[in-house]
C-alpha cells in the first residue's frame, strides 16, 4: 500500500518488499532514460547521414536513388511520370551496312530437307559480317651515329619528320591515352589488352605514355585558356578530389565549345583568378557559391529550383511557392535563343516584378521549409536573371556540371589519385580531350596527330 506524508514531519513506513519494488522501477526508469537518450542518438545520426542524400544541393540523379525519396515522388503525379523505355509503336533502328572490303556470293547445290538438287533462285539477299583483325607491327630501326669532325658533338639519325623512334608509336599511344581516360581502365587492365596483342608493357611503362601525352597537349590547353578568358561568359563549377588521400578540388570553365579542367588546393576566388584573370569582363554562370563574387553572375537556377521542390515537400505553402518559380521559369527561358532582344527584355521585367512580388508575399512566412528558399532566393536577387541580357546565355549551370561529370565518374571508381604529377596530366587530357568531343572533332584523330 502507498502511503502519502500528511505533515512534513510524518514518517512513511515501507516495507522491505516495497523497497525493493521501489528500487526496481527506479533501476527499470533509469534504463529506459538511457534507452531513449541512445536512441534519439541514432535517429540524429540517420537523419544527419540521410540529409548528406536529400539536400537541395544533392543532385536529382543521385536523389533519385536516395533512401526515402519515393515519399517525395507524388510531388509528379503517376500519370504523368514517363515510363522507361520505348513507346508502343516506337521506330525501330537498324545498323547501316558499311562498305565492304571484300564480297563473297554464297550459293547452295541441294536442298537441306530432302536433300533433292533440283532448286530454282527467287532472288538473294545481303548479310555482313563484321571482323575485326588483330595484327602488330614491329619496326627496328638502325640509327646510324655519327661524330662531327668539326666539333666533336655525336650525331644520331632521326625519322624523315625529324622525330626520333620510340619504344611505342603515336597509334598505340593514342590507344593507350584513350584506354586510360576515355575507357577508365586502370594500367594493370591495359597491359592485360596489351598482352593479348602480343605487346609486352607494364604499369609503370604505360604511366609514361600517358603523362608523356599529357606534356605535348600544353599548347592545346594554353589555346583553351585564351578562348576561356575572351569568352562573353563562362560556365564555372567544382567539385571535392582527393590526391594521395587529402581532400582538394577540381574546378571546370567551360562555354559551348571549349572545356577546361584544374585541380588545386583551394576552393577560394583565387582560382576564379588565376584561370580567369582579375580583369575578366565576362559573365560567370555558378551555383552562388562565395569564390565566384565579385564577378558579374548568373545564379543556377537549377538549384533555386532544387530548393524550392524540397520546401514543397513539407507544406502546401512551399508548394505554391515552388509551382509558382516552376511557371515563371518556364515563362522565362521558352524558345530563349530564338526571341528577339526586345522580348528579353519583356521578359526582364516581367521576371523582375514577379521575383520581388513572390519575396513580399513569402518573406515573412512561417511555414516549414520556406525560409530556407526565401533566403536562397533573396541572396541571390541580384543574379537570377543576367541570361535575359545575354541573348544565348543559359538560366541553369547544367553546361558546367556536365563538364565535370567525367571527372566525378573516375572519382568513383579510384577514390583517389596518387600524386600532383599525375592529376596535372588527368586534368589536363580530359580538358583537351573534352573540348575536341564539344567541337564535333574525332579525340582518337586529333590525338594521332598531336602524338606524331
């Protein structure tokens, strides 16, 4: 029975039996508080390591993967989601025939049922087969050395072009350059290719051949960074590397037709500056981030709108306001580099007042999710939109993510790369290599030709 003290001065008389129950729920309480302390733990630890997938800045493609994101999806309604794959009544695409180097007629004496000969043609038909033929050639060169009478300096024959004969010709090096960058294949993969072609190679071999590449595509990266730099406007991105184990990053700048890549320590302006120049009149499309102020930008409005969709997943008020930045980008970027001056110029003012109509009636809302978009929204006022001023400027940095896209894949393969050295000469190919493939030129061709 549990006794309650009438006076201060009252005594409770509890029995050893009751003691003990007394001591067992405060033991029981005890272990539930530490219970429930552990747990909130864990949960603040799962949603710490659930935000690094779902954060604005995460992009749709890894989203898309991401734990939990199926209870964002109905933000698209079912009926409207596309279906992977062809369409019902989707053309179907045959491989074009190639010019043959050799034709063959093939001809049948008897019938394969029966075994009878007595057949007659009703027509014939065109098959190709395509081969591909293994062959290397192997070319020993005597050099003859000869000693200048005059001087005494040792003279060695070279090739009618001047070069001298190297252990691998620039047809196999182009391979090799390729294999590495454009195929991602690690040495040890490559000298396995090498071995099937009866071509003896090893890791540190095939090393050389790639940086020896990357030191005679300097002048096609120096000619890059003058085009970057006489550019009306650049796309600019980064992204997080590793080098030896230590965390640095790898910046892209790039336009329609020129692609370039560097890796340094910093995430700072000083980058912006050194590829850029600090006298850059041009304009600089970017996510916002703080080593890009300073310069006239164009804020990605892509992210605006990653933003805006994550605040519409917790109120009906982040989803008014992310229907109605949909509709006005939609309204802005239509037929964009088909218009004329003067409807950009419409359409500047139209976005202007709507932008500043959207903060006045959100700005001092309080519910979930919007404040953050508000913000995002605010600080980047200024900048969203520099593209209408630029006939042909894009309102989203998806040129400059992309640029950095193959790069990022490698990331996920290595994790790592081993030293400056060699990050200088991967930044570098992809660079060259990247702007060749946005000019429509053929890598492999191009590469020949600067090896030769």
């Amino acid at each position: 029975m549990r006794l309650t003290p009438k006076d201060e001065d009252d005594e409770i008389i509890v029995s050893k039996k009751g003691l003990a129950e007394l001591r067992r729920q405060a033991e029981q309480a005890e272990e539930r508080a530490k219970e429930i302390e552990r747990l909130r733990r864990e949960i603040a630890e799962l949603r710490r390591r659930l935000q690094v997938h779902e954060n604005p800045n995460v992009p749709p493609s890894v989203r898309n993967h991401s734990p939990g994101y199926a209870r964002a999806r109905p933000l698209v309604p079912s009926d409207k989601r596309k279906k992977p794959g062809s369409k019902p009544g989707h053309e179907g695409v045959t491989r074009p025939p190639l010019t043959p180097d050799q034709q063959v007629a093939l001809t049948a004496d008897r019938c394969r049922k029966c075994r009878s000969h007595r057949l007659r043609l009703r027509g014939t038909e065109t098959q190709q087969e395509i081969e591909v033929e293994r062959k290397r050639r192997v070319t020993e060169y005597t050099v003859s050395v000869y000693e200048c009478l005059d001087c005494g300096e040792e003279v060695r024959a070279t090739l009618p072009d001047g070069n001298s004969p190297v252990g691998y010709g620039p047809q196999l090096q182009t391979e090799i350059v390729l294999g590495k960058i454009e195929e991602r294949l690690p040495y040890r993969k490559l000298e396995e290719r090498l071995t099937r072609e009866g071509i003896p190679s090893c890791p540190a071999t095939l090393q050389a051949v790639v940086w020896g590449a990357s030191e005679k595509l300097q002048d096609e990266e120096a000619a890059i960074l003058q085009r970057l730099r006489a550019a009306p406007w650049v796309h600019a991105d980064e992204s997080s590397y590793r080098i030896d184990g230590r965390k640095v990053w790898i910046w892209v700048f790039c336009t329609e037709v020129d692609l370039l890549l560097v890796i340094r320590p910093s995430r700072g302006r000083e980058v912006v500056e050194e590829v850029l120049g600090k006298e850059y009149t041009g304009r600089i499309v970017c996510d916002g981030w703080k080593g890009y102020w300073g310069w006239v930008l164009q804020r990605c409005w892509a992210h605006l709108l990653r933003y805006a969709k994550a605040g519409a997943e917790v109120s009906e008020e982040g989803k008014e306001l992310y229907g109605a930045l949909c509709a006005l980008h939609e309204q802005l970027t239509k037929n964009g580099k088909k218009v004329s001056r003067r409807t950009l110029a419409r359409r500047l003012r139209e976005g202007e007042r709507v932008l500043r109509e959207l903060l006045d009636r959100f700005g001092r809302s309080e519910a979930p999710g919007i404040e953050k978009v508000v913000t995002y929204l605010r600080n980047g006022m200024p900048w969203w939109l520099t593209f209408l001023k630029h006939r042909g400027m894009d309102a989203t940095n998806n040129r400059g993510e992309r640029g950095l896209r193959e790069a990022i894949v490698i990331r996920k393969i290595i994790g790592t790369l081993r030293n400056w050295k060699g990050a200088k000469a991967f930044a570098r190919l992809l660079s060259v290599l990247g702007t060749w493939k946005l000019r429509g030129e053929n890598p492999s061709t191009k590469l020949y030709a600067a090896l030769s």
